[in-house]
C-alpha cells in the first residue's frame, strides 16, 4: 500500500495478518501448540530475559494471537495489546499491575453486574478496595480520589443501560488525579467510540462481544494507549521499579510507550495464567473481519426497535442513548455518532412479573446471559445478572426490578419488531 493510513474496515480484515510465509495459507493459521522451539541456548536465554521478542509458551503469547493483539490494538489506536481468556481476566491483569494490598480504584456506579460483583467482592482478597462513583456527576470522581486511588474504570456505553459516559471529563479528573483511565469498550467497540482519542489510557474488551460478534468463543483484551507516564511519583512500582526475575528491567525505561502491556504479558499473564485459546482467538479475528459491517446494523435496528418500543402502551420507559428524547443523547451524538450501540434496556409498566412474563413469551429472542450476538438476546437483568445486588444498587446500576435488556442482532428489523409486539401483546 501507499503511505496512507488504512481506514477502519481495511484494518479489521488486514491489521496484523500476512499470508503464512511458509505454506502461503491466506487466513491465519491457528497454531495450536504449547510451545515453540529455540534456535539455540543463547536464543533461549534472550528470549526469557526480554531481550528478544519472540515465542515461548502459549501461555505467554502465541501467534495466532499475535494477529489478534495487533488488529485490535490498530483499530483502537493503541501501541500495543494483549489477549486474554475472558473480559473478567483483562480486569484482573491489568489491576494486578496498578494495585497493591491496601490501594483503591474509582468504578463508575453504571457497570455490568458481574464487574460490580467482581470489583466488590473477589477483588478484596487481593486487599484492592473500589469507592464508586457516579458518571451522570463528574465531581464524584474527583470527591473519591484519596491518596491511595491508582486509577479510575468506567465503560464507554454502560450495561445494562447503553447509557453514554462523558469519557473525556473523567479524564480530565485522572490527569489532574495523576493515575491511568481505564475504559472497558465492549458495548461500543471500536467502531463506534475510540476511547484513547478521548483519553484513555488502558482500554479492555470483553472479545467475546461484539468483536468476536458471533457468541461462539470467550475472550478478553487489553489495549495499551502509550499515554501514561508509570515513573512519575513511584505510584507504580510494576513499572517503574527493577523486576527481579527480569535481572533488574525497569518495564517503563525499557519499553517506553507499550511498557504497560509487557507487564500485564510478562508479570501478569505469566503468573495468573488466563490464557487465550489460539482456537478461540482464530474465531474472533475472523468476527472482527465483519465488525464495521455488524455494527452499523445492530445500530440500525437497535433504534428502530427503541423507536418501537417507546411509543408502546405497555412500555413505561426506554433507555437508549439514539433517541432524541434520551437524556444521554447529546453524548452519543458526541461520543458515537454513527449509532449509540444495540444494548439498551426498557422499563414495562407491569414491573417485575411482566419483565419476567414478556422474556418468556418472545421467540426469535434468545433469552441468555450474553450480549453482542448477530442473534438479537434478551435477559432480565434483576433476576439474572444483577441478582448479586440488593434492590437499591440494582437501580443505581439501572437494573431494577421491572427492567428488560435487549441486545439487538441484525435480523430484519420488522421480524424483530413484530415478536415484540406479539409478546407485549399477549
């Protein structure tokens, strides 16, 4: 190619990816080994001392999933990325490399219900407390930052909401804060928000989403941005201090701008172990060929269904950032302005029952505990996802009693529309 920078769709099929140079094979290969052979002894020891990129063990990184790092990493905009097992396992990499025993972290109230789980109850054996906060009030952010706070997460769109989150004010509290932003991406994907061009520093992705895009393979990623300075002020010594099972490496001064995905690769991956099948991770590359194409429809119908959905008689109310009347509209016209995602929830004037009654009764929705299918799903979070919850943090995470998620696939909008319909209806 020419000097010019691919656009979006190009990079979702090309990023990363050459033909086999050995067998000429054009899709990547899925190298389904353990473990890859050295040149000699010398070759060995550099690449166990970093000295030398290359492979070793799949657990610390293969090429399938090389392919799979460096396409996500182009579309995000970071410098670098690592695949993981699952979105629950990005989380824990990447706050493994910010946290010490003792430390906090700022969440946005508004997350998936099994980040809230995790954030509150497992991660307080590793002694890393979480102090929420609320994203429709920027100051409190900055009313939770103490001296132990190392970074802050929210999501770009919320689950199960689709509400949107002002990314660029939130990070503006962590500059003035001095600690990373971490933005979990997976409602949006790269195609609707880049967080990192709204300053993130750390994005993550549960693959198994929208990326992946077909609900056949579980993955995570974490992209880093490049953006954060890790020596300044000793906060985090990962990074910043010599590792000795590396004879001494400072990561930051070695690696500069992809420091931060070398630890979560050779501190974090190296020793908690969530690796990514290389099966797994050829199956998402190849969802992530069709993103632009997926995204754009699930966007489509997920406002004609919302549109639908907000003019019913049994309907009390729809949350979902493309309409015009929605309170976060303004975001999304900002943040994603080529559609507002396709999870959103709506509220049913029968409360809990007909939440319950109205999943039941729908047919070409899948009722499961997944988004960001090609399949249109649905689920009632209060009894399923956010059931670990009491009822007043289930609404403050917009999961109450008489709520219902959809996350809307690219069927034919009017068949869609119509099982809706029927089941309201009954």
């Amino acid at each position: 190619m020419s000097d010019r920078l691919p656009g979006f769709s190009t990079l979702a099929v090309h990023a990363g990816a050459q033909p086999d140079p050995t067998t000429g094979a054009r899709a990547t290969p899925i190298y389904q080994t353990t473990s890859f052979v050295f040149n000699d002894a010398d070759h060995a020891a550099s690449l166990f001392g970093l000295q030398a990129f290359g492979n070793i063990y799949t657990r610390i990184g293969n090429p399938t999933n090389a392919v799979l790092e460096e396409r996500v990493a182009a579309l995000e905009g970071g410098t670098a990325a690592l695949a993981v097992a699952s979105g629950h396992a990005a989380q824990v990499v990447v706050l493994q490399q910010l946290l010490q025993p003792g430390d906090e972290f700022i969440a946005a109230r508004k997350l998936y219900g099994g980040s809230i789980n995790q954030f509150t109850h497992a991660f307080k054996s590793f002694g890393w407390n979480v102090v929420w906060a609320d994203t429709d009030d920027i100051a409190s952010f900055e009313r939770a930052v103490t001296p132990r706070t190392k970074t802050i997460f929210i999501e770009s769109i919320a689950n199960p909401g689709g509400s949107i989150t002002d990314i660029e004010a939130i990070s503006t509290v962590a500059r003035k804060a001095g600690v990373p932003l971490i933005v979990d991406n997976t409602l949006a994907s790269p195609y609707l928000i880049r967080p990192i061009d709204h300053g993130a520093d750390i994005v993550v992705h549960s693959l198994t989403k929208f990326l992946g895009g077909h609900g056949n393979s579980i993955g995570g990623i974490i992209v880093d941005a490049g953006t954060f300075d890790w020596s300044t002020g000793g906060k985090y010594p990962m990074l910043s201090e010599p590792r000795p099972e590396y004879h001494g490496i400072r990561l930051q001064e070695t690696f500069g701008n992809f420091a931060f995905a070398i630890a979560c690769r050779v501190l974090g991956l190296r020793d908690l172990g969530p690796a990514l099948s290389p099966f797994n991770a050829f199956m998402i590359l190849t969802g992530i060929e069709t993103l632009p194409l997926r995204m754009q429809k699930h966007c489509d119908n997920a406002k004609a269904v919302a549109e639908f959905l907000a003019g019913h008689p049994a309907v009390a109310s729809v949350s979902y950032a493309g309409l015009a009347s929605d309170k976060y509209n303004q975001l999304a016209r900002k943040y994603a302005p080529k559609g507002a995602g396709a999870v959103f929830t709506f509220s049913l004037k029968g409360g809990y029952d007909a939440g319950v009654s109205l999943v039941e009764k729908l047919q070409l929705f899948s009722h499961l505990a997944n988004v960001g299918d090609t399949r249109s799903l649905v689920i009632h979070p209060a009894s399923t996802t956010h059931s670990q919850l009491d009822d007043a943090a289930k609404v403050r995470s917009g999961a109450g009693p008489d709520v219902v998620r959809l996350s809307i696939g690219i069927e034919d909008k009017e068949d869609l529309i119509a099982d809706l319909e029927q089941a309201l209806g009954a």
